[in-house]
C-alpha cells in the first residue's frame, strides 16, 4: 500500500517543465516553399493519397474542395496547389486537354506566390501531358524549363525524372 500511495503522490504532484520548443514540423517553410492554409493543405494530402490509390475520381473531388476553400479564404498557395493537383487527376482519367488547362493555370500563379515546388510540379506535368498526347519538343521544352527549379528545390527524383524523360 506504501508503495502505491508514493505513486500516487509522484502522479499527482506537478512538475515545472521548461517551455517546449515546437516541433520541427511546426517550423515555418523555407521560402523556396511557401505551405498552403491548414484545412486547405489537409484536402490536398487526401487528394494525394486518392491519386497514389489510382482512385482518381475521389482525388479530383477532394482537389476540387481544395481549390474552392482555397479560393473563398484567399490562399493563393493552396490554389496554385490544388490546380496541379486537379490537373494530374484529370490526366490521369484521360483528359489530357483539361489537365493542360489546369496546369496552365497553375503555372503563373505558383509563380507569382513564388511557390519553386509547385511551378516545377507544373511544368514536369505540362512536360508529361505534351508528351502523352505525341508533343514531344514541346514536352522537352517544359522539363528544361523545371530542370533549374528542381535541382534549386533539391528534388533529386523529380530531376532524374525530367532528364530521364528528357533522354
């Protein structure tokens, strides 16, 4: 009982701790990489695990939620992201046409919140839908294009990608 009680005591007595630091995930962004509003970037990453699960009609949904709530609190970043994403899910059901259309609009806004991931996203993906549809030299044009901004953003994959498809 001795024992017991001295837990009890230990569990119920309060201890000064020194402020915690915050987690590195709670770190701002590098500004290479500006992040979109909370509930806006949750969408987006449910959008993204649709995509990896080839359940592409929920992942253009969940995007498309992205874009509206984007859009009615003004966050130009989850915008431009939720674009790229609705543009790759519109490629990926074989609409190159509508992909392209949402890559070209992501592109100049990504650029104008100076958002180097998504505009080298787009420009990849503008690169993959020119080369789906037979649009090879143009499609070379828009990898040399990502090409600087990825090695900038260190995004060793999606360099090896673009060369890679490059040739």
């Amino acid at each position: 009982m001795k024992k017991l009680l001295s837990l009890t005591l230990l569990l119920c007595t309060p201890v000064l701790l020194p402020p915690a630091q915050p987690p590195l995930l709670a770190q701002p962004a590098p500004a290479a990489s500006p992040q979109p509003q909370p509930e806006v970037q949750a969408l987006i990453v449910q959008g993204r695990v649709a995509l990896t699960a080839r359940k592409f009609d929920e992942a253009l949904r969940l995007f498309e939620q992205a874009l509206v709530r984007a859009r009615a609190i003004k966050d130009r970043v989850g915008e431009a992201t939720a674009l790229n994403g609705i543009g790759a899910s519109y490629n990926n059901i074989g609409q190159p046409q509508k992909a392209l259309e949402f890559f070209n609009q992501a592109l100049p806004l990504s650029r104008e919140v100076g958002d180097k991931i998504v505009e080298a996203k787009a420009l990849t993906n503008l690169g993959v839908v020119y080369a789906d549809i037979g649009q090879r030299q143009k499609a070379v044009e828009f990898y040399n294009q990502a090409l600087p901004l990825l090695r900038e953003t260190s995004n060793k994959s999606g360099e090896a990608d673009a060369l890679g498809n490059i040739g």
